[in-house]
C-alpha cells in the first residue's frame, strides 16, 4: 500500500513538473514571437518616420487619415491618381488590420494620450503603460478568459522624426 501511495506521489509530482515546464515553454514562446512582432513593427514604423510618411493611392480601404495633421497629407499626381500620406501609426494600423485576418493575432497603438480616441489604452495596457513609465522594458503575461491569450506590449519610443506628428502630446 505505501509503495503505490509512494510511486502516485512520485507520477503527480513528474506531471505537475511537466505541466510548469510547459506553461514555461509556452511563456518563452510567446515572449519571443510578441518581441519579434514588436520589433519589426518598430523598424517598419522607423522606416515610415524617416521619409516623413509614404503616398499611397486612395481607395476604399486606405482613406485619408483625419488625425493626420501635415499641409500636403492629401496630393494628387500629373496624371489625376488621388494619393494619401501614411504616417507610421496609420501605417502599422493597416498592419494590424492584415494580422488579424491572416495570422488572427492583434497589434494595438495605444497610449496614456493618444491622437486618435480608438488608441486609448485598456485597463491592461494602462497598467502596462504605467510599468514602463516605471522603466520596464516589456510585458507579457497569460491573461485568463474563455479563451486564455498570451499578452505582450513595449513601448515605442518617440523618436526625432516622430516628433512632428506626436510633439504637441509633450513628448
């Protein structure tokens, strides 16, 4: 009798092991894919920031932003093409949009003090925003649900070529 309450003991031990290990695992791998995402956001909106915003024709899908604040946002060409200025945030927004239905994972711009009102944090990215005021360099954490969903922010610095667009938010 003690050597099966022994060996049960020793089973339940290895699978509680086991199953941190994994919820380990699991963390690590959502870590690495949200900082890999997050990084190439960051150089993509880098690259944007540098040329001062890219021209994109107009269509039902890419309609002038109204956030957007620049004298030549809208411009039309010699030969009639109606273009629009994408500015990073609008740009990773339209990336966000393409993420979500083709891999069904969720990028959100959010700040403490957005220019567009759907960028207002949620209560997660409100305490993760604060974080890093704090100096944290990144969040993840599993949040419980129905659906369990592994959430990773960092923050997107403000850098000189943003400033034109972000500069009358104190930055």
């Amino acid at each position: 009798g003690i050597i099966v309450v022994v060996v049960a003991l020793g089973v339940f031990g290895s699978i509680a092991l086991d199953w941190r290990q994994t919820g380990n695992n699991m963390q690590s791998v959502a870590r690495e894919r949200g900082a890999a995402l997050f990084r190439l956001v960051e150089l993509t909106r880098d690259w944007n920031a540098r040329h001062g915003g890219v021209y994109v024709p107009m269509t039902e899908a890419t309609r002038a932003n109204p956030y957007l604040k620049h004298d030549r946002r809208d411009v039309v060409t010699r030969d009639g093409v109606a273009l629009t200025m994408v500015n990073p945030a609008f740009m990773t927004r339209q990336i966000a949009e393409i993420a979500q239905q083709a891999e069904g994972f969720q990028l959100h711009i959010t700040s403490l003090r957005p220019i567009r009102p759907a960028n207002a944090a949620d209560p997660w990215e409100s305490a993760a925003l604060a974080r890093f005021e704090e100096g944290l360099a990144e969040v993840i954490e599993l949040v419980p649900g129905p659906v369990p969903v592994h959430r990773y922010m960092a923050p997107l610095k403000v850098t000189r070529p943003c400033l034109k667009c972000h500069e009358e938010q104190g930055y």
